[in-house]
C-alpha cells in the first residue's frame, strides 16, 4: 500500500522543491504560504531581483567580513525565504492574512535538514502578515514543527522576544 502524506507532509515537501532555488552558500532554505488549501505564494533565499548573488559572487560577504552567523542580517546579500513569500504574495496582490507558512531549511554543504526556525525579524513579519501557523523542518528528525502565531504574541506579550524558546540556528526542537 502506497503512504500518502498528510496535508503538512505534503505541503513541506513542496517547500523543499522550493528551497533548491537558494542562492545562499550556507543553506537552502524554501517557504511556501497556502491559504484555504491553495498555495499562494513562495519563496527561498536569495538576493533581491536584478542582483548579484552570493552563488554568482562564489563567495558570502558575510563570512569575508567574519561576521558571525545569526548577526547583522543587513550586511547580508539575500533575502529570508519567509520574507520573500510574503513579498511575492504582495506583488501579486493577494492576501497572506489567515494563512500558513511551510518552511523548509537544509544545510547545503551537508544536506542535513535544518531546524528551519523563522528568525526575530521574519517572525515579526508573520504576526504583523496575520498568518496564523508555521510549519518547519526539524534537523534530525522525521517530523516537522508546528507554531501558532498566536502563540509567539501571547509569549512576547508575557516575556521578551530573547526569551523565545524556538530560535533560529538554535539546536533545540
């Protein structure tokens, strides 16, 4: 009998596709925003339109800089997959407002899956966005995550948004 995967499996699967796009040297990284069952928009890590990208310099400004990683997102050349997403789904004028966000990371020297955790910057786009989950790989594992943004709110309401149990390029699960 053939496994079908369920809609969260099936939807992070096509976010992996998508993260095969990623000009970053490090990692791949893909997201995908489905709405009401239809997927609306997607994303994956690169530089904006019409630049040059790190692939295409064949090396990461970051690194020649020695900035250490998780730091100084500014000085990077490319863009979050998450916000990329978001960014195409504004191009093309459809709301993300009520949807979830698929995200996929790996590593692109290794190919160990990635916790694919969204970082403070990205994680603030998808509550003011109005997505309502998130759904990651987890590295090393056979399962993905799930958050509810609502979850992030309540939590940064009580506490301060470094006390965020789930970070990006954090090792926990």
């Amino acid at each position: 009998m053939v496994k079908r995967p369920n809609k969260d499996e099936y939807y992070l699967n096509i976010a992996r596709v998508v993260s095969t796009r990623s000009t970053c040297l490090k990692v791949l990284i893909g997201a995908i925003i489905v709405k009401e069952d239809q997927i609306i928009a997607a994303g994956y890590v690169g530089a904006p339109r019409q630049t040059t990208s790190s692939l295409e310099h064949g090396f990461c400004l970051r690194k020649k800089l020695d900035i250490p990683s998780g730091t100084q997102y500014e000085l990077c050349r490319s863009i979050h997959a998450e916000q990329n997403a978001i960014i195409n789904a504004a191009r093309a004028g459809v709301s993300v407002l009520g949807g979830d966000m698929y995200i996929f990371g790996e590593n692109r020297e290794t190919g160990d899956i990635l916790n694919a955790y969204p970082c403070f910057i990205c994680k603030k786009m998808l509550i003011n966005a109005g997505l309502n989950r998130v759904i990651t790989s987890v590295q090393g594992k056979t399962y993905l995550k799930t958050f509810k943004v609502e979850t992030w709110v309540n939590e940064w309401q009580k506490y301060d948004i470094i006390e965020d149990k789930y970070q990006y390029g954090k090792k926990n699960s």
